[in-house]
C-alpha cells in the first residue's frame, strides 16, 4: 500500500536520522537521549495521523472505520519500524560507533556516581556484556532495534484510528475554486 511506504518510509527517516544526529552531537548522556529518542519517535511517527487522515480523506470520502484506520497505522509503523532498524544499521557501519560499549560505560559511569555498591555494579557490568554479546549479532540487534519503535507506532496508530473515524475531527477541505 502506498500510504504505509511513503509514510512509514518518512517517519522512520525522519526518526533515523533525527536520532543518529542527536548521537553524533553526543548528548549529556544515554539517560537524556533515551528520554530524547523517544520523543522523537513520537514526532516522527505523528506522520501516522497524517497518513491515516490523508487516506481517510482522498480515497475514502472523508469516512474511514477504526479497523482500517488501525490497519494502516499497523502498516505504517512497520515501515518505519523497518526503516528505522536498517537505517540504524547503516548508521552503525558507517559510523563505527560500538553503541554497546559507550552505553555500558555510561550506565556503569551512572551507577558509580550515584555511589552505587560494587557488586551491584559489578552484577550490572556483567548484565551489559551478555547485552553487548547479543547486541553484536545483527539477526538478533535488528529485532531489538525494531522492537524500541514499533510498540510506539502501535499507540499513535491506535490512537489516530481512534480519532479520525470521527469524520467531523479535522473534516477534508473541500477544493473550492474562485467564485
């Protein structure tokens, strides 16, 4: 379906390259652009509400049931999720960045500051090198990579189907000419 390949493919670029920059800025720290990652994800995926709305309005008459409306914001927050995951891919291969070993000692770093016990960082220092082993196996990053946008997707779709099977909530524009 066209709506989710332009919209999906957008938000998650949006999203992907948003974020990879937020990283390459190198933010205070891992806490802050978690925090700032996600609110990013949430602006890049209001492009939902906009798919969803624009085929509502050009190829369903401005009427659209909340089942399809929810089907093509699955659709749509899958592309992203995908494009977001190979662009997070990308992103890493051309980077060189081990993204494990920055977040591992900025977690550890975290932890030491707080006056955290040594062995609870020690048991969290070994819990970030399993993370970091599994992290390194693309088949296994791509799905984690996946996993941290897509439940979001799946809340704005389900809210955008919610809201626009109201056809009185943001109505299409009628083209009027000059008269």
């Amino acid at each position: 379906m066209k709506y989710a390949l332009v919209y999906g493919g957008l938000a998650g670029g949006i999203v992907v390259a948003i974020i990879s920059a937020t990283i390459a800025l190198d933010l205070p720290s891992h806490a802050t652009s978690m925090w700032v990652g996600y609110l990013v994800m949430l602006a890049g995926l209001s492009l939902i509400f906009a798919g969803v709305k624009r085929y509502r309005d050009v190829e369903c008459g401005g009427v659209i049931r909340f089942g399809r409306a929810f089907g093509l914001g699955f659709a749509i927050a899958a592309v992203a999720g995908a494009v977001y995951a190979l662009g997070w891919e990308a992103y890493l291969a051309l980077s060189g960045k081990d993204f494990m070993a920055e977040y591992s000692a900025s977690v550890l770093g975290g932890m030491r500051r707080a006056g955290a016990a040594p062995a609870a960082i020690a048991a969290k220092a070994a819990e970030l090198r399993g993370l970091a082993e599994a992290y390194r196996n693309p088949l296994l990053r791509i799905p984690m990579t996946f996993v941290e946008i897509f439940p979001v997707g799946l809340l704005v779709a389900l809210f955008s189907a919610a809201l626009l099977r109201n056809p009185k909530l943001l109505p299409a524009q009628a083209s009027g000419g000059a008269g």
